[in-house]
C-alpha cells in the first residue's frame, strides 16, 4: 500500500514535470527568432 502512494506522487510528479517541460518548449518556440538574433550577435 506504501508502494501504491509512492507511485503515485511519482506519477503526479512526472505529469506535473512534463507540463512544466511543454511550457518552457512553448517560451522557446514563441522567442526562436529572438534567439536566433542574439546569438548571431555574439
């Protein structure tokens, strides 16, 4: 029984990482070409 919570904070913790993960991707995608400019920059 233990192991069931376990398993499951783990399994809330990977879907609330994975949701962390798609809006860092989204910021990205949305400043890609600032991005891209600031690092012809350098």
């Amino acid at each position: 029984m233990k192991l069931t919570r376990e398993l499951k904070k783990e399994e809330k913790d990977v879907v609330k990482e994975e949701k962390w993960l798609l809006q860092e991707v989204q910021t990205l995608e949305q400043f890609q070409a600032d991005i891209q400019e600031i690092l012809q920059l350098e």
